[in-house]
C-alpha cells in the first residue's frame, strides 16, 4: 500500500449506497438523454471513497433549434458554466462540512456505448484540470434495467494522457509509444459501501421463515407471483431463472457488428490515405529527377541550376488521418465483445441445467 502511496495511483473506488441510488434516479429520469454530473468525496491513500454527488443543469433546447440534447448532455462535465456551477455547489459542501474533494464526474449509457470522443474529453479534462486522482463512473440503464447493477469506474491511462495532451495519433507515433486500444482505459474495482444505520435496518427487513412447507411452483410466473415468497422485502430476483434469450443479447450483437463495420470503414480511409501518398511521392520522384537532369544540361552549358526545393511549392502531401478514432472503436467492439462473453455464459448455463428436461432421451 506505501508504494501505491508514493506512486499517486489509484487501486479501488468505495461509493455510497446514497450515490449509487442518486445515480440510477438521475439517469432513469434522463433516459434515453445522457445524463451527466459530479462527484465529491475523499481521496483516502489508493482508495478513492466516493461520497455524494450531484447532476449538473440540464440545457432547455427551443423547438427549432437543431442541436441533439443527449450530444450537449454528454459534453456538460467540460462546459464553462458548469464549471462554474460545480465550484459553487463544492463551496456550498464544504460550509456545511459535507465531504467536497473533486473526485470526478458520472455518465449513463445504454447497451454499453460509451467508449467516445466525449468520453475520453471529459475525463481528460478532469485528470488534467480539476484532480489528478479522478475517476469517471459509467452507469449502463439497459443493462442495469434487467437485475443486475451496473456501475463501473475508469480512468485514462498515463500513456493514453501523454498522447492525448501531444495530440497525434498517426502510425509513427503509436509505433514509438506502443499505445495499444487496450491502453486507453484502466478500470478500477468498485465497492458499494453502505452506513452501519443502514445494515442494521437490512439484517432486520428479513422475515421469519414458514412454518409450513411451500408447494412446489410448477412454472417461473407462478413462483414470481407468490404472495408468501413476493411479499418478502428480500425477496430475490427470478429474473435469472427465464430461459428466453435476452433481447439484450441480440441488440448487442447488432452494435457489435456496426462497430466492426465502422472499423473497416476507418481501415479504408487509412488506406485511401496510402494510396494518395504513394501516388504523391511517386509525382516528386519524377520531378526531382527530372529536375536532377535539367541541372545536368544547364551545368554542361554553364548555365546557373535550378532550384531543387521547389517541389514543396508544387505538391502538396496529403494529410495523415488521426488513428484516435479507430482507437475507440477498437476499444469499443472489446467491450461488446466482453458484454457479449457474460451473456452467453449464463445462457449456457441454464441451458445446460435444463438439458434434460429438453432431451429426455440424453443425461445432462
């Protein structure tokens, strides 16, 4: 834990129950806008203890105009006036002895698209301007919509930062560095902390168990609609236990194999851009060494050379495009992929569970 200390890096995020619960309401509300905001707490050695947070001002948009909100909320943690507007409310924090240290900013998403430009600005501009020790927590509604929580942190990498600050991204520059799309994120492990008020009250929620013994439920909606078993505060989530295939699954598919289309999209724009090259640098061979021969000529006629820089003048080379965006989008189709793996393996796994029932001529 010293060297952790001394090196400034972070290993783990704690978030409140209460900021958790803040979250989840301001991007239920937002949904399908992007709902963004702040975060405050205490940096507490490599442990970044999250305590409260709040959402920045939402933008009213007139009827006629033609900018997409969701774009605008996805761009607020690194507007100007909300800026202001965060210094204010850490100020107001702090008078009332409330934990105010800038721990970064938070975000919604949806189907686990959130690997983008606006991404990568926001929490830029936080590790660059606000705190070091800052993190972004990425909230997906539609995964979190179907039982299982989830809120993950991350933080951009000290390679990605130094790139990202010089600004280029061509194919020289990644080969020195090594950056990798692999690089550009570091996510760190989140622990949900709750009070001792509050796990007191969750030890005490549970009920006695039945005296008598329950009937077997013979299908899943019977069981959910039991008033013995529903009416239990603790009652668990049965939602794991359906056998369907999770629409989810297949929407993810779909943006899986957009995001490898667009891939291949960005491949041939870098590859349209070698082509132009060659054919330039093909051009200034030609001139310079016809160039090369006039000055030949006029030297065996003592004739003063022409200038042999002049090809600067006369083409233009074409301009490399910026390997950032294929970056991401590598990036991204890793993250639908490993969404993707998780599915399928509960999937299979309750297919396996069931494979008796569906071939009752094979053992499982």
């Amino acid at each position: 834990m010293a060297d952790s200390i001394r090196d400034g890096s972070l290993r783990e995020v704690q978030v409140e129950a209460l900021v958790v619960m803040k979250i989840i309401k301001h991007a239920t509300q937002a949904f399908p806008t992007t709902a963004t905001g702040s975060i405050v707490g205490m940096d507490n050695g490599d442990k970044l203890e999250i305590t409260n947070s709040f959402p920045f001002p939402t933008i009213d948009l007139p009827p006629d105009s033609h900018s997409d909100s969701s774009s605008l909320s996805a761009a607020a943690p690194r507007a100007k006036a909300n800026t202001a507007y965060q210094a204010e409310m850490v100020k107001f924090l702090r008078e009332v002895n409330v934990d105010a240290n800038n721990c970064g900013w938070y975000t919604s998403t949806s189907m686990g698209n959130f690997v983008n430009a606006n991404t990568i600005e926001n929490q830029f501009f936080y590790q660059k301007e606000m705190n070091e020790r800052t993190v972004g927590l990425v909230y997906d509604v539609s995964r979190s919509s179907h039982g299982s929580l989830s809120l993950r942190a991350y933080r951009l990498s000290p390679m990605f930062m130094s790139a990202y600050r010089e600004g280029k991204f061509t194919a020289e520059s990644l080969q020195k560095s090594g950056l990798r799309y692999q690089d550009i994120l570091v996510e760190l492990p989140i622990t949900i902390h709750n009070s001792h008020l509050l796990t007191s009250l969750l030890h005490q929620i549970p009920s006695d168990p039945p005296r008598e013994p329950l009937d077997f439920p013979p299908n899943l909606a019977a069981l959910s609609h039991d008033s013995k078993v529903s009416s239990n505060p603790m009652c668990p989530n049965f939602d794991t236990l359906d056998l369907s295939i999770d629409p989810y699954l297949e929407k993810t598919c779909d943006l899986l194999l957009d995001s490898i289309e667009n891939h291949h999209t960005e491949l041939n724009n870098h590859q349209y851009y070698q082509r132009s090259l060659g054919r330039e640098q093909a051009k200034i061979t030609a001139w310079q060494q016809k160039r090369k021969a006039e000055n030949a000529a006029r030297a065996a006629a003592k004739q003063p050379p022409l200038p042999e820089d002049e090809w600067q003048r006369l083409f233009k080379l074409p301009q490399e495009p910026s390997r950032l965006e294929i970056l991401l989008n590598s990036r991204q189709v890793e993250q639908y992929a490993r969404q993707v793996d998780g599915f399928t393996a509960g999937v299979n796994a309750k297919m396996f569970a069931v494979k008796n029932n569906l071939l009752p001529g094979e053992g499982v």
